[in-house]
C-alpha cells in the first residue's frame, strides 16, 4: 500500500490549491516529506487523511441521534463486569443495574467505591446461582473472555462447553430468561478457530432458546469514542420476541486525542493531573526521536534495527510499535499496560505513556469515576474495559429494542 501523496494528489484529496498545501508546508501545518525512493516531495498520505477529517469534521452537522428514553424501568444483570465500563454507560443511556459479577477483587472495589448502592457480586461466575433473578431482568450483558470450544459432534451444544465462560453466560441467560441478552468481545472472535467459535456460541444461544442478531463490529470512533477500539457485539433475542434489534447508528463526528485531554464537546475541563507509569530510560531514549503521529520507521535505520530486534525483519507494518500519538488523531486502542512492550502509545508531547487519568479520558470514563489498587491494576481495569460512551449508545439500542417489546406485550 502507498503510504505516500504527491502533491496533486494530495491537493485533491483535501480540496486545497497545491499553493495552499505549499504554504502549509511552510507553517508546518501539514509537512512534505522525500519519497524514500524517488526523493521526490511527498505528504504521509495519513497525516492528510487526518487533516481532511478535521475539515470535514467542522463542516459536519450531526443529525445522527441514538438517544431514547426508558418508557418503563429497565434492570441489567451485568456479567464480567471489570471495573464497569458497559455498566457506566449503560446507566448513561438510563438502564437500572440490579446485580454485576466480577472475579477480581480490585475491580469490585472499584464499583463499589463508586456505586455503594450496586450489587457487587465478588467471585467465580461458575459458583453464583442467578434463579433469583428468573423473569426479573431485562437484559444480560457480559463481555465474557473468549475461550476454545473442544467439538465432539457438528453442532456444539450447552453441554458441549462447560468449562468456558461462555457457557457460564449462556447458563446465567438461561437461568434468567431475559427478554434480550448481550455479549461483547473482541473482533478477533470472528476468526478465532476459522469462525468455528463463534458459530458455536450461536448455536448454544439458539439451543437455549435465543436467536442471534448478525454479529456487528462497532467502532468505537464512530460512537463519540476518541480511539481506534473495536468491539464484536452479540445480540440475542428471546424466540418468542418477533422484533427486529437495531444496532446504534454510527455517528459521522470523530473525535480525537486532543478532544479527550483537552476542556471541549467531550469534556469541560483539561484533564486531572495523576500518577501513572514510566518508560525505562533506553526507551526514552529512543521514542523522543519519534514525532507526532510517528512510529518506529521514523527511527534512524540503526535504531529502528535495534529496537525491533528480530521483528525488524517479518515484514507488515507494525505502525503500532514506538508509536507517538497526535492532538489530532484518535488514539490507537489501549492496551492493559502502557509501558508494555511493542504498543507504546506515547504522550503527543511529553516522551511518557498516558497517565490514569488520561487512560480513563480515552476510554471516556468520567473524571469522578475512581479505580482501586495499584496504578498497575487501575491500567489493567481501563484497558479491559468497554468504552463508556460506546457503553452508553448500546444501552440506548437496548432501551428502544425494549420499549418496543413492552408496548406490544405491556406484562409491566
Ligand atoms: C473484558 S473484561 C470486562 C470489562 C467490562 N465489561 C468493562 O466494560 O469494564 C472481562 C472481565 O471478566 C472477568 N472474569 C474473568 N474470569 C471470570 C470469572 N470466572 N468469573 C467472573 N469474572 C471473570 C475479568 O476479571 C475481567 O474483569
């Protein structure tokens, strides 16, 4: 793929007169660089991209709107729930949570620090019976960790599972019987065992009684997120449902990094000063060469060798590795350690990793949401976590697909 522009072609991408782009050039808004073969004048065709959707962007007037209200009072049993992203948002959207299961003790911690009137349910999901809650709550939600199926026979069964988390949240479904259950994962389930995972989890769900919508990526970006996340959403329906789901509509807006640090549309205020994690020194060393929007090609030959080590030679992109984020740009997705080794995602300006609070701003957390346990245990929760505002526009899906439901059947 040409990673480069010419002029020209840079000029019409943009809409800009090629003078406006050499003017630019000049003020540093938009640099060309030589083409490494040609030595030829070049624009990195991304930094273009960038500046055509900041254009766009201000021209954009949003008449996209997921928001609905709860004609009733919605419950959520939340399952995996970590330190309580989809829970965060799903409250947003106006979703009631009646009970969230976790393992981890900091992560439980951290909802009830912020949530003391939320059923904290502390432990393996495998040892929690949810009957209690039979035909008591409207959805089932859960971003349950992804896990191998072994197949016996054609078609996997309930049965065939247990043993995967998976099975644990079909199991609870089942226990509940919601009118509508969601799980989110990630989109690497779509090929996880050339697909054959995925199909299982859906026959599972259809033996339990729910039929699966077709499975959706969303990306976070087009859902008021300022990062490249992506996250698979499955939807089942209760058989006797006879309504359609409809994904939230995707928003045209795209915000950046600038949007979630920054007072603006997002959020009033800079972002809070906090504590946060370090780069050793070899590798401050080597990412202060990098500049905004740069990543380890932009290194001397040297050192990109040097700091590649083996993976200098395999070939494909790796655009992720001594990666210096822009204002202007969304962040790449977050990892669960910001000093982790080949995902650097480093400050715009400053040659560090993003501190909590910044973390917590990308995944749209709001500013008075606490994490409990050490700063490795805090990044280890917002790098797990759903985006809130995601969170938020699947909860209104859910709102619309229920208020639908309820005025057709009214059992409230
Ligand atoms: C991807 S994270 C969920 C993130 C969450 N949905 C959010 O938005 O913040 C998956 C969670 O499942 C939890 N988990 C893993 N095994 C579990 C088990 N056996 N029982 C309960 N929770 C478990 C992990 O501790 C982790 O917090």
């Amino acid at each position: 793929m040409n990673e480069y522009l010419t002029l020209a072609e840079a000029s019409e991408l943009i809409g800009k007169s090629k003078e406006t782009l050499r003017r630019w050039d000049k003020e540093g808004k938009l640099s060309a660089v030589r083409e490494p073969m040609s030595n030829y004048r070049v624009y990195r065709k991304q930094e273009v991209e960038t500046l055509f959707a900041t254009f766009y962007a201000k021209t954009i007037q949003e008449s996209i709107s997921n928001y609905v209200e709860p004609e009733n009072e919605y419950s959520v049993l939340e399952l995996f729930a970590g330190a309580g992203g989809l829970a965060v948002g799903m409250e947003k959207a106006g979703l009631k949570c009646v009970a969230l299961n976790e393992i981890d003790k900091w992560a439980c911690q951290t909802l009830r620090i912020n949530r003391p009137k939320w059923d904290v349910l502390e432990g393996d999901i495998k040892d929690f019976d949810f009957s209690e809650y039979h035909n008591k709550v409207d959805v089932v939600t859960g971003g349950f960790p992804c896990q191998a199926f072994s197949y016996a026979g054609k078609k996997l069964g309930l049965a065939d599972a247990r043993g995967t988390l998976f099975y644990e949240f079909a199991r609870v479904v089942s226990e509940v019987n919601p009118p509508i259950c969601i799980g989110e994962n990630v989109r690497g389930l779509l090929s996880h065992e050339n697909g054959k995972t995925l199909q299982g989890m859906i026959s599972i769900l259809d033996e339990i009684g729910y039929k699966v919508v077709p499975v959706q990526v969303l990306k976070a970006i087009n859902y008021k997120v300022p990062q490249k996340r992506e996250r698979l959403i499955l939807v089942g329906i209760r058989k006797d449902i006879d309504l359609e789901y409809e994904y939230p509509k995707p928003y045209k807006k795209i915000y950046n990094l600038v949007d979630a640090l920054k007072k603006g549309d997002l959020f009033d205020t800079d972002v809070p000063k906090s504590e946060g994690a370090k780069y050793p020194k070899s590798k401050i060393d080597v990412l202060k060469l990098v500049p905004q929007k740069g990543y380890w090609r932009d290194l001397p030959l040297d050192i990109q060798k040097q700091f590649m080590g083996g993976s200098f030679f395999l070939g494909g992109g790796k655009t992720g590795i001594a990666r210096r984020i822009g204002w202007d740009e969304p962040c790449l997705t977050l990892t669960c350690s910001p000093a982790q080794k080949q995902t650097e995602r480093c400050h715009p300006e400053e040659t560090r990793p993003f501190t909590v609070r910044e973390y917590a701003r990308i995944q749209t957390f709001p500013d008075d949401w606490k994490f409990e346990g050490s700063i490795a245990q805090q990044y280890k929760q917002i790098g797990n976590a759903v985006p809130v505002n995601l969170g938020r526009e699947v909860g209104y899906s859910i709102i619309k697909f229920l208020n639908q439901y309820y005025s057709l059947s009214k059992p409230k």
